[in-house]
C-alpha cells in the first residue's frame, strides 16, 4: 500500500481534467479487467503530473492492491459528479432562455414587418395623391396666369387710350377681369396649402420607414467570415506551403458568452429602448399632427380622416406604452440586484469581466491564489 499527498480543495476545472485522463486509461484496451486500477494516476508527492503541487496542504490517498476490485469513496464521486450536473443545469437554461429570447425577437420582428408592410402602403396611396393634387395645380395655375394676362393687357390698353376707351365685343370689363383674377387666386391658394401638407406627410412617412427598414438591411448583411486555422495539408490550393494559414477574420468578432442571467439583463435593456423610442415616435407624430390640426383650422379646414382617427386613439397608445415601460423597469431594477450581488455586473449594469469573475469563484477559498495562475479557458482566448 502506498500513499502520496494531494491538495483537499481542487479547482472544478481541475477535477474535469484528471477524470477524463483516468477514464480514458481505465477504459484502454490493456486495462479493461474487472480488477484494473490506476496505480499511475497518483504515484508520489514529488510527481504530480502537473496538477497538485506538493507545497500544498498534504492529505493521505490510499491506492488498492492492484490485484483488488477498484474502490472509490462516496466523496471523489460526489466531487466528480457536482461539476458536470451543474453544468448540464447552465446548458439547460441558456438553452431556455436563448430559445424565449429567438421567440421574443420572431415576435417583434414580425410586428415590426407588418408595420412596414402598411405603412409601404400608406406612402404609396399619399404619394398619389401628391401627384394627382401637383397636376391640379398646374391646371390651375395656367388658369390662374390666363386671368393675369387678360387683366394686364386691359390695364395697359386703359393706360394708353384712356379711361373712355371701351371694351370689345365679347371682352368683360375691367372689373369683371378684376373679379376672375381674384376667384383664380382664391381657389389655387387653399389647394397649394394642401399640396404643401400631403408632401410634409410623404416626407415623414418616408423617413419612418427608412427608420423601420434599417435593421431588416443590418441583418442582411454580409457577415465576415468566423476564424479558423486552414490546415494546407487538406488543402489542395494551399498543399505547396508547409505552414497553416489563418482566415481574415479576428476574435473580436466572437460573440462574447455571457452569464444567462445577464444576457437577459441586456435582452430586456433592449426591449425598453425599444420602447423609448417607440414613445418618442409617437410624441414627435401627436405634435405634428396636433400642429396641422391647429393650422387647417385657421383656413376652416380639418384633418383627413385617417389621421384624425389616429390622432384620437394616440393618448390610448401612449398609455399603453407607458405601463410597459414602468413594468419593464420594474423587472430591471430587480434582475439588476441579483446580476451585481453575483458579481456579473457593476454598477453601471455593463457585464464583469472574465478575470473578475474567475477571481471572485476563488473567494473564501483557503491556500489559492486565485491571480497565481491563468485558466486553461482564459488562456485559450488570449493565444494570438
């Protein structure tokens, strides 16, 4: 019977490591025997195999007979099988929660499309009726210059022969020009206003939308490619040179892989953006809307009915959203105290670093320095 001397506390990682190693060897083809063991695995305190240091607090492990059955105690299995439960637990809620979140964003992303479906629409009905209305206006503006022209000639004739000089046969009088000129003005005036109004409401109907298609072409875009190393091995392009290649892309453009906690923290940060500026949106209408309403109403006119109809169901929306916003702030106050008492945000609500995380695992942990020594899956992150 031998003993060697192993530290009691084992990083998680750690445990992982040296239980995939036995298993592999146990499970080997030399080693598969009712009675095999793993004498090699933990021989003596000077040969650690580069897991336990020796300098550490010492606790005696006795190794079976090799001729004996393999025994493990309760206690290895229990600190075997913590680390991979719980991380089946972790894989099972991000799963979850990325799932409710790709549901959420189908959701908004399909409100959002059929929001641009109908106002493509509205934009095409309003830029008709620009059209129709600028055609008109130029009918009544030729109308307009023929009243002009008729009532100037007879001003300059009146000028030269003098105030007897009598109309033609068939010509109207001088206040009867007079009197056209003004019906002319009087009816091209209220129609231009109107041309003027439906183009201010092409133009803003157009600029929301430009606002609503902006992420649909975002996602579009060509995304630069993932990195990987190109082996030139299997390369056929690549076979004349001994070396591996590495693609264009960068590892800053991998997507960084946060606590589920906090990516529903950011999730729900988005979604009350969202809704600020649908807010925003929906004053800045109200305001232009409630400023033509105000301005038709100076000439005796009235709003069209479809804004007019928008106008009067705009308060109902607007309170609508801001129950929304107060019950998405509520949940973010309370999902923001659980993330900075778990230490996986600051104050400031922007996630906590890899390192301080790694560092704050370590806490109340006796005889480890948790800045000793960089983590296999830090270290692999940071390899240029």
């Amino acid at each position: 019977m031998t003993s060697t001397t192993i530290r009691p506390r084992t990083p998680h990682h750690v445990w992982q490591r040296l239980t995939s190693e036995s298993v592999s060897l146990v499970l080997s083809p030399s080693n598969i025997t009712p009675n095999a063991i793993l004498p090699e695995i933990i021989q003596s305190p000077g040969s650690s195999h580069g897991y336990f240091p020796s300098t550490s607090a010492a606790s005696h492990v006795i190794a079976a007979d090799p001729t004996s059955p393999l025994k493990m105690s309760q206690k290895s299995f229990d600190q075997h099988d913590e680390g991979p439960a719980e991380m089946d637990h972790t894989h099972q809620g991000e799963n979850t929660l990325q799932a409710e979140i790709q549901y959420r964003g189908a959701q908004n992303q399909s409100v959002a499309w059929h929001e641009v479906r109908n106002l493509r629409e509205e934009i095409l009905v309003v830029r008709s009726q620009v059209r129709e209305k600028r055609a008109e206006l130029r009918r009544m503006e030729a109308a307009k210059a023929e009243a002009d022209n008729l009532l100037f000639k007879r001003m300059v004739n009146r000028i030269h022969l003098g105030e007897d000089a009598l109309p033609g046969m068939g010509q109207k009088t001088l206040h009867e020009l007079m009197d056209d000129c003004q019906r002319a003005r009087n009816a091209y005036g209220p129609e231009e206003y109107e041309c003027t109004v439906l183009e201010d409401r092409l133009s803003r109907l157009e600029f929301k939308l430009n606002r609503l298609e902006k992420p649909f072409f975002s996602e579009t875009e060509q995304p630069r490619p993932p990195l990987m190393l190109v082996d030139n091995a299997t390369d056929p392009v690549l076979a004349h040179d001994g070396t591996n290649t590495w693609s264009i892309a960068d590892d800053e453009f991998d997507e960084p892989n946060y606590h589920p906690s906090v990516t529903k923290f950011l999730s729900k940060q988005g979604d009350l953006d969202l809704l600020h500026e649908r807010r925003d949106n929906l004053l800045d209408e109200k305001r232009a809307l409630g400023e033509e309403k105000e301005s038709r109403g100076r000439f005796g006119m009235t709003l069209n009915e479809d804004d007019q109809a928008w106008l009067d169901g705009s308060q109902a929306e607007y309170d609508s959203l801001a129950k929304d916003i107060d019950i998405l702030e509520k949940e973010l106050v309370e999902l923001k105290l659980y993330c900075v008492s778990r230490g996986l945000i600051d104050e400031d609500g922007e996630p906590t670093e890899f390192e301080a995380l790694e560092a704050a695992s370590f806490h109340g942990e006796e005889g480890l320095n948790s800045g000793a020594q960089t983590s296999e899956s830090f270290a692999c992150t940071t390899v240029v």
